[in-house]
C-alpha cells in the first residue's frame, strides 16, 4: 500500500521528530490541487 503524509508542519519539522525518514512521501498544507495530484502520481509512479 503506497502512503502519502499531510501535514501543516514543514518536512524538515516532521523529520526532526523521527515521525518519518527523509524519503517518505510527504506534502506540506497548504497546498493546491495540482500540487496533490503531482505528488499523488509520484507515489504511485513509484
């Protein structure tokens, strides 16, 4: 199953606490709807 992580706080932020590693997919509010479906494809692209 292929995960994407939302959040308000910035990547580096998320990281930093060991919530994920640095290669998790991960998209950062606010955001647009193309950039979600850019990162969506990506995830799913693989």
């Amino acid at each position: 199953m292929q995960v994407l992580y939302v959040s308000g706080y910035s990547e580096d932020a998320v990281a930093r606490q060991g919530v994920f590693s640095a290669h998790t997919p991960f998209l950062q509010k606010p955001f647009t709807p193309k950039d979600l479906a850019g990162k969506v494809r990506e995830v799913l692209d693989g």
